[in-house]
C-alpha cells in the first residue's frame, strides 16, 4: 500500500473503490478520467470556481454554525470526484428480487454473521432490551450494508460529499446539508475532515450512517468516550437500534408474514379481484386492515392476522413467479433505513437466517 501514497488521493480512492467486486468493470473507464485529472486534482480549491461556491460557503457558516476558518480550509483541501457524480447519474438497475436476493443472502454472509453476532451478543441482547429492535434487524442491516464491516468504502467522505454538494444539482441541497453536518461532527468528535473514509456518496462505517444521522442517532454504547463507526460494532449495533425505535419500530409486534394471493368470487360467483395490483401497497407509510386485503385475496400462509391490524401488502418477484408477503409497520420502519422495498426484505431474511444459523436458507420469512 505504500506506493499509493505517491499518487492523487482521488486515484486512491478510485483504486480502493474499485476493489469492491460490483464495480470493478467501470474501473477502466474511471482510471482514464483520474488519470487526466491528475493536475486538476492535484492543487487544491476544485470548488472556489463554482458559481455557488459563495453561497455554500455562507450556508455552512450562517445555518451550520461552522467558523470560516473549518469551511475555508475544509473547501480548500476537497477534491472533486467526477466519477462519483457519474456514479450518481447513473440510472437505477431496475433489478428484480430473484438477481437482488442472491447478493445479500449468501452462505458466507450468513456464518460471518453467525461468528458477529455470537462475538458480539451482549451488546445485541442489550440493544434489543433497551430499544424493542429485534437483534435479527439489526444483524440484517450490518449484513447487507456492509457485510459485518467489511465493505465501508474507502472514499474521501470531505471529497465525496462536497463533490455532491457543488456537481451534483438534483440533490445539491440534501448534501450540502450532509456536508455541514459532517464537519460539525468532524469537530465534535475531533477527527481531521481529511482522513475520514466512506460510501462515495458520504455513508460511514458499519452501519454506513449520513453524518446528520450520526448526530442525530448516534450513540456510545460501549461506554469508551467516542462514536465510532470504523471500529465499534458496539456503537454500531446500539445506534441502528436507537434509530429505529425513533422511527417507529413497534415492540413485540412482527415483521409480516409469507403470503399468497387468491382469486376471490363474490356470492353472485363472480371474480372480485383477478389483478394482485389490488393487493400490492402504493406506500408503506399508508397501511390499511388487513380486513380489506384478505377480501381482496391476500391470504397469510399460515399464521393468523387481526382483521384490524393495519398492515400492507407486498409482492416481489421470485425464481418461479411473484411472492408475498402481508407487512406490518415494521417493515416500513426498516425502510426509512433505505426505501428499497426489497433492501428491507433482504435485511429482514438475511437478519432471521443468521440468528437461527439457517446457513442453508431452508426457512427464509
Ligand atoms: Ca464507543
């Protein structure tokens, strides 16, 4: 690693991105722009040039409350990370849950899983007492954000963020918030702005946290003085419990439940619903009695559902046709972690597959 030092840290950062096996076809491409980039890069101030550099400035000193000592010498040591803006632009894979899945729920996740959860229990038992998350959730969320802490990025989370904040104009405003945050929590926590490293797109650590939710929700919960995400799956595993229990999570009420969808016939025999779009919930945020859904077909596999209880119905598509599930509030929590539908559905199997050490994947929910 010692002759990385010798080069652009924003070529690092493109090499140690490009490690992670998802993108390592892009990294021809990424090294070529890096490559010419290199005399911009190389000297510092990629931003003062920015139409909106006054502005931003002025934001992260008046609304942040930062001095214009920390945003001066912050701004004049970023870097500009264009492959994180391509990366960004780039449109969504529309993939579907059968090439999702398979990603997240791995043999070998589970049992490094398994070996996480039994080095760290107490804390997961005590992060369950205190906040009602279940430990599954929590061990789901670790698993596929960053495989038990192995894949926290090793991105410039200065450079990363104040790239989004000034190249990136559909959600300049989300991260030139993100970046205010980050240097405030850079102060508070007395870390240098320069050596900190994440997501390219400013997430940190185990649980991959924005900085603003790392000030919000963070927590120490291993007692030693300091939040810290790289190192701590203690502080990690408190904190994803103190987050979802501030978004909502319900004590002892479940997840959801497998489901399947039938037909209905009215008593004058004919067909009620023949569309499972009927079924199939537009926003989590809106539940509905369950009443309403098994009138329209949904039915739990097995298991029984109050009439009453809000709930939401979800479909996604399998190996060999769509499968369902009938949701409760919960799941809608774990999606204010990532409003991917099928995030949360990984996060909730991956997370049971390893507390039941089902390495096999036999009983998925
Ligand atoms: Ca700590």
């Amino acid at each position: 690693m010692t002759t990385l030092k010798h080069l652009p840290r924003s070529l690092i950062s493109v090499l140690n991105y490009a490690n992670r096996a998802t993108v390592g076809r892009v990294l021809p491409s990424l090294l070529t722009v890096s490559l010419l980039g290199v005399s911009a890069t190389a000297n510092a101030g990629d931003f003062e040039q920015s139409p909106d550099f006054q502005l931003v400035r002025q934001t992260l000193i008046q609304q942040h409350g930062l001095t214009a000592l920390e945003v001066d010498q912050a701004l004049s040591e970023a870097h500009r990370l264009d492959w994180v803006v391509n990366l960004m632009n780039k449109p969504g894979e529309s993939k579907e849950w059968y090439d999702y899945a398979p990603m997240f729920l791995r043999r070998a996740t589970i049992q490094k899983g398994m070996r996480f959860a039994d080095n760290y229990a107490h804390y997961l038992q005590d992060a369950e007492a205190r906040y009602g998350v279940p430990q599954a959730v929590i061990l789901g969320i670790l698993g596929v954000e960053t495989g038990y802490g192995s894949n926290q990025g090793k991105v410039s989370t200065l450079d990363a963020l104040a790239t989004l904040a000034f190249n990136y104009p559909r959600r300049a405003d989300y991260f030139r918030n993100e970046l205010g945050e980050f240097l405030l929590l850079c102060r508070e926590q007395g870390w240098s702005p320069q050596s900190v490293m994440g997501s390219y797109a400013g997430a940190l650590g185990f649980p991959q946290f924005m900085p603003s939710n790392i000030r919000k929700y963070a927590l120490d919960f291993d007692h030693d003085g300091h939040i810290d995400f790289t190192r701590s799956p203690a502080d990690s595993i408190g904190s994803i419990a103190h987050y979802l229990a501030e978004k909502g999570w319900q004590l002892d009420q479940p997840i959801g439940l497998r489901a399947r969808f039938e037909s209905s016939q009215g008593e004058d025999g004919n067909v009620r619903t023949s569309n499972d779009e009927a079924v199939i919930a537009k926003d989590l945020t809106q539940p509905i009695r369950y009443g309403v859904l098994s009138m329209k077909g949904l039915i739990p596999r097995t298991g029984y559902v109050d009439p009453a209880q809000p709930v939401n119905g979800i479909r996604l598509m399998g190996d060999s046709g769509p499968l369902y599930w009938i949701t409760y509030p919960n799941f809608q929590v774990i999606t204010t972690y990532n409003r991917s539908r099928m995030y949360a559905m990984a996060v909730w199997q991956l997370g049971t597959a390893v507390q039941n050490g089902d390495t096999d994947m036999q009983d998925l929910p």
